[in-house]
C-alpha cells in the first residue's frame, strides 16, 4: 500500500497546484456551478419547483445535457419525497456528488507502459485542438525524461505539417513527415520505423480532423489504425479522443462514432479556459465509459493537466 | 427526430380528440416537448424560454384547422416562428464602397475562421472581385502558411508579413499594398482568441479603428453547445459584429447554436461552411436551418442542389423512359453521373430527414469509389448489352468484369440493383406518381 499512499500524495500536490490555477481563473470571467447554486438557494426555506427549476437551467447551460439534468432532478425530488433531503443547502452537495460519482469512475490517468515505443494516436473533430493537445502531452513526456517522437499524419489540411514542427521544436522533439497530400498510413509506417530504430520511449500520431460522420474518413482511420497494429503489435496503446469543451450535444455522438471505428480508449477535454463548462463530458462518462485523461486549460506548453473529478467539478460547476 | 417529435405530439393530441382549439392546458403537454427538442439541440436555455413563450400566445386559441391534425399545426406554428427568428435582413455581404472594402473575421480558437476567409475568397473570385488575403494570425504556428497555402491554390495574392509585424502593423501594411495594387476587396484572418481575453479583444478593437472593415462576420462552430450565447454575445458587445458564418455544418450536429446567436446578437447568419473543400460554402436559408433545429432535414436544399446541376432536359428524357418502362443500363450511368456533379454523397444524404438517425444506414451509405465501378462496369459493356440486360449470360459477364477491373460478383450485384430499380420503376408507373409522392412527404 505504501507505493499507493506516495502516488495519491504526488498527485495531491499536482492537484492542488492546478485547482488554484483553475479557480483563480475561473473566478474571474465566471461564476462556477457552485458559487451559482449558492445564490438560488441563498434565503430558500424549502426544496419547492422553482429552486428546483433554477438548478436545471444551471445544469443544462453547463451543457449536461437534457437526459442527465432530468435525471439527476428526478433523484433529487424522490429524495424529497422520502424525506431524505429538505435543506436547501445540502441540494449542491448531493448533486455535486452525484456527478461527482459518474466522472470519478473513469478517472484514469494515463499511464506509460514500457512497450518501446508506446503508440499514442490522437482522434478528433475539425478545430478541437488536436495538434495543440500533442505539443503538450510531448513536452510533459519529455519533461518526465522520456524521449518522443512525433508523426505528422494530417497529410490533408494546409500547413498542419508545419504547425506540429513548429510546436515539436518548441518541445523539443523530432517529427517523422512527408509531403502535403501524401498517404497517411505511409507516415504513420515510417514513424513506427523510425521509433524503433531510434529507440524511442513515446510516439504520439497526429491525425487529420474529420467529422465522425464522413464515412470514407472514418474509414481512412480505421486503416491507419490497422498499419499501426500491423508493424507493432499491441500498438496503438492509445487512441485519445480530443474533444473540445465548448461543443454541446454533438460531443456524445463524437464520442460514440469514434469509439465505434477506433475503439478510443481515452479522452482529452481542451478549451476549459473559456466560459464553457464541458458538462456534457458527464453524459459521455456515464453513457460511453471511456477513460478521462487530460484537460487543456490555456494555450502555453504546461496548460495541460491530469484529469481530476473532485477538481473538475469543484472548479467548474 | 422528426419522426418521433410528431409522434410524440402526436400522442399528446390523441387525448384532445374533440378539441376544436388549442387551450392553455392541451397545449402546455406539447410545448414541454418542443422545450426538449430545442434544449436537446443545443438551443441555449434562456432562449428556448423565450421561445416557448412566444409560441404559447401564439398558438393558444388558434383554430385547429380541419386540414392538419393537431400537431401539424403546432409544428407549423413552431416551424414558422423559429424561421422569422433565423432570419433577417441584409444577409448579402457589403462590399459598396471605395475599394479596397476590407473584411474581418473573427472567433474562437479551431472554429474555422482560415479555411472559411479561403471559402469566401473563392466566392468573391467567383463574382471576379479581385480579392486580397491578409494572414493576422501571428500566435498559433504556421497559421500564416496556412492562409498562403489557401491563396496559392486559388491563385488569390497574399500579404507577405516582415518578420515581427504585429497584427496591428500588417493590416496597415496590407491595405496600403491592397490599395496600391488595386485589389477591391481584403479579407483579414485574424487569430482565435478566447471572448474573455481582454488583451487579445482589445486588440481586435485597435484593428477594427485602424481598417474600418465594412463587415466583421464572427465565424461560430455550428457544433457550439449553450457557451454560444456568452461567445456571441462578448464579441458582438467589443466589436459590433455584422454577420456570422455557422461553420462544420456537415456533421449531424443540429445546430441550436444558430438560434443562440441569433437572438443574442441580432445580426445575419450569411453563410454555412458545408466540408472541408474550398467550394463547401453555402448562403444561409432560415427555413431549412429550423428545419435542422426541429430534426426535419434539408429537403429544400437537396430540392435545390438537384435543380442546380441536373440537366433539364436530360431529366426530361429520363422520365419519359422511366414512363415507358425503358430505364436502361446507359441511362443508369448518365443517373450516376448526374448524382456525383451534386456533389460527395455523405453531403446529400445528410440532407435527407432522418438519414443521420437510422442505424445502420452508414452501411447504405454509398461509397464515391463504388460508383467509379458501376461506371467502369457499364463502360465495358456493348451497346447491346446497355440497352438490354436480359442477354447478360456467364460469359459477357466474366468479360465485363475483365474489361472493367472489376469481378463477377460485382457485376451480378450491379445487374441484381439495376433489376430492382427497374421493378420499382414498374411498380410506380401502375400505381402512378400521386401515391409515390404522398410516401415521400415528411408529413
């Protein structure tokens, strides 16, 4: 159990550190779930509909989602109704745990096994910050002391080669690429080469955005996949899903398509910087039961952080 | 969703049966579920209120007219509310003035504004305006190769930035360039920034004195979930915007964001990005987006896009065969062609109500390189063999497969869906186009 103890103290550290950063963010261009709770409830003698009411329009503009708001209403009224809960004030806690028990569940960091190289291949939409999420994940890797190679397999849109260099020189690490137009999978082969012949410790794959439901692209990933698997068995190790916290409903069928054609095994929730609240990643964690890794929280090199459920919800709803 | 919001409406109005009017009580069943299609579709919640409200004393002490059932006529109320909220005036860009006109874009960081200021470059090309691109972006990597790369392809100049040229430095530069070359119209790519990053905002005010651009269009992901109000609203407060252009619209998100910024800034929609080529820019119709928001598909606009690129007469010749039961395999071919000038098949499927919500139907979804077969196949066979398939024994079809790359078995299942094609052909003409019609009609 030792090793356990140290672990979840590094991680205490790491967390402390990020939810101040967070919150002192946050308090500044908004009002959390919380802060926003306390202010429909302040004065309230009893649980009646129009509390009730307010904490739904809170829950749904954080982007919960429809069908979890209502449920977690309905557990609140049944609670009422059996007498379990009547204080207003105890309302933000309950919900705060309820979600807090959905999101806790796939809070599972990633972890780096000794595979060389350990295959990373990241997925997502158009615009989500896939490249960004990259240069980030390269630079905590390199910072960890291992090396890391990068793939530019976003063959299609103009310049994503050179932005991923630029980024990889900023992190200080190399880039396999080829020409704009050229065969993803081809890169993605020679990148696994080069990995393996440089002794590389992580290989991160960044791959063209595309929409989950353009069939042929989909596809496309699919093989990219498959070559993956082919030169390095057990690889890839990771399929990251980026998704971005400002997208609403959409996200779940993000999520679901991807997860049909690649299987992802994890995800990575960027832009909480903004005003939005990345709720629906709730919906995605109770229905899809994907692993939660990161969050990106600023555009500098350090903004990406573990995924943490007590930090996510305290700090954002 | 189209299907089951009329279902469910449905199933509330059955216990109406009698009701010659739509009351206060009948009606507050109905409107919980229009509150949830909206929430569902991203509309944001403060919105959809207003909304609801709006369509309550709308439709309270209506009629129900004898011609649609209950539900009809509440969609019908909800579907043209939602088309006068889409809309508006001035949805044409403005360019009068003496050139260079400037434009800017702006947004949030991945919403698309670079691949949008290509789309409309291309658009303005169209219309030859001489058009001239300015890369502003100097923050994310490479964002600036990015737009020359866009210019390259189109053949559209590109202000070349000196090294260490702020933002503010390489509007200046690039106007004057702009004027003395005689471009008419400059777009400016500004960077993405967050709404809530004061330094960042205020710079987009410093180049909005500076250049005095004719039109600041926000350019929104049509994938934006509730923050689109906060987004929308931030940047038309700072900037006074003049349009927006709902981007990603390609995807099966139904775009309530639309609505959102709609009622938050009050200003146009002017266009929607439809895929990631340059051509994929379309005008903004505000009744098929109301369509899309209340899960009723684009019909309008597969209507129009076949108009649009089907030859008339061609179609005319078509129908005429189709009617006299002579569809043959040549007129198949000159089908597909027709069908793949509209345009990539995802994008006209998605068109179609529903498409997006059927399982299973991504395995329908035709792949554009199975036409290029069914093409080659065609193409391999002779004259004869086009305009009678009947004749098509074992071996005209081991040739036919040799002469088009293709196998037997590819050639069989294109023969088996030409065969069907030609009973449902049959079967129409019998029962007639009337009956046909009616099955196709949403409701």
């Amino acid at each position: 159990m030792l090793w356990f103890k140290k672990d979840m103290a590094n991680k205490d550290k790491e967390t402390k550190g990020v939810l101040n950063r967070l919150k002192e963010r946050l308090s500044k261009t908004r009002e959390g779930f919380a802060s926003r709770v306390d202010r429909v409830v302040f004065g309230k003698k009893k649980i009646d509909d129009d509390l009730l009411e307010d904490i739904e329009e809170i829950l749904i503009t954080s982007d919960l989602g429809v069908q979890v708001t209502y449920r977690l209403i309905e557990n609140v009224k049944e609670k009422v109704k059996r007498k379990e809960l009547n204080d207003p004030n105890l309302l933000k806690e309950c919900i705060q745990r309820e979600i807090l028990d959905i999101l806790k569940a796939e809070e599972k960091p990633l972890e780096i096994s000794n595979s060389c190289p350990f295959v990373i291949m990241v997925v997502g939409v158009n615009g989500v910050g896939k490249t960004t999420t990259i240069a980030k994940m390269a630079n905590r890797f390199k910072e960890e002391g291992k090396s890391v190679l990068l793939a530019a397999a976003d063959t299609f849109r103009a310049a994503a080669i050179e932005q991923l260099e630029i980024w990889s020189e900023r992190a200080g690490c190399k880039v396999i690429k080829h020409q704009n137009g050229a065969d993803p999978s081809a890169v993605v082969f020679d990148s696994i080469k080069a990995a393996q012949a440089r002794d590389i410790d992580v290989l991160i794959i960044d791959t063209a955005g595309r929409l989950h439901t353009k069939v042929n692209l989909m596809e496309e990933l699919k093989k990219i996949q498959r070559i993956i698997g082919r030169e390095l068995s057990g690889a890839p190790h990771e399929v990251l899903l980026v998704l971005d916290a400002t997208t609403g409903q959409n996200a779940i069928s993000q999520a679901k398509l991807f997860k049909e054609a690649t299987n992802i095994t994890g995800i990575a929730l960027t832009k909480l910087d903004g005003t939005a609240k990345g709720g629906i990643i709730v919906s995605i964690s109770g229905e899809l039961k994907i692993p939660l890794r990161y969050v990106g929280i600023g555009e500098g090199m350090d903004d990406l952080k573990v995924f943490n459920a007590k930090e996510f919800v305290d700090a954002l709803f | 969703m189209f299907e089951s919001l009329t279902e469910k409406l449905n199933a509330v109005f059955k216990k109406l049966r009698g009701h010659g009017k739509l009351t206060e009580e009948n009606i507050r069943d109905v409107l919980r579920e229009i509150r949830l299609v909206l929430l569902e579709a991203d509309v944001n919640f403060r919105v959809v209120k207003d909304f609801i409200e709006a369509i309550r004393v709308k439709a309270l002490g209506q009629e129900v007219l004898t011609s649609f059932t209950p539900a009809q006529q509440v969609i019908k109320i909800v579907n043209e509310e939602l088309t006068y909220l889409l809309g508006g005036e001035n949805s044409q860009l403005n360019l009068s003035g003496k050139p260079p006109v400037s434009i800017m874009f702006v947004g949030l960081q991945g919403s698309g504004k670079t691949t949008t200021v290509g789309k409309v470059a291309r658009f303005l090309k169209e219309k030859k305006r001489d058009t001239y691109l300015v890369p502003a972006d100097v923050y994310r990597p490479a964002a600036i190769d990015q737009l020359q790369k866009l210019g390259q392809d189109l053949e559209i100049d590109v202000y070349n930035p000196g090294p260490g040229e702020d933002p503010l430095t390489i509007c200046t530069n690039a106007l004057r360039s702009a004027s003395i070359n005689g471009h008419d119209v400059v777009l400016i790519d500004t960077a993405g920034r967050l709404h809530i990053d004061e330094e960042l905002m205020q710079e987009l005010q410093r180049i909005k004195e500076r250049v005095l651009p004719k039109e600041i269009l926000l350019v929104a992901d049509a994938m934006t979930g509730q923050d689109a109000v906060n987004v929308a609203g931030k940047f038309n407060e700072v900037l006074g915007i003049d349009g927006v252009i709902l981007t990603k619209m390609d995807g099966d998100a139904r775009g309530g964001a639309a609505l959102s910024i709609k009622a938050v800034t009050n200003k146009p929609i002017k266009f929607v990005g439809t895929g990631e080529r340059l051509d994929a820019l379309e005008v903004f119709y505000p009744d098929r987006m109301a369509s899309r928001i209340l899960g009723m598909g684009d019909v309008l606009s597969l209507i129009e896009k076949a108009q649009a690129t089907f030859d008339d007469k061609k179609a005319m010749e078509i129908e005429k065969k189709i009617r006299k039961n002579a569809f043959t395999l040549g007129d198949f071919k000159e089908q597909i062609q027709q069908i793949k000038r509209m345009g990539s098949l995802d994008q006209i499927l998605g068109m179609i109500p529903g498409v997006n919500k059927i399982k299973g139907i991504k395995g329908l979804q035709p792949d554009e390189g199975e036409l290029v077969k069914i093409e080659a196949i065609i193409n391999s066979m002779t004259k004869k063999e086009r305009l009678n398939h009947t004749i098509l024994n074992g071996s005209r079809r081991k040739r036919i497969a040799k002469g088009s790359g293709t196998s037997v078995q590819d050639v069989n299942k294109l023969i088996k869906n030409y065969v069907q094609a030609l009973n449902m052909i049959k079967k129409l003409n019998t029962s007639g186009m009337k009956g046909f019609k009616r099955e196709m009609l949403p409701f």
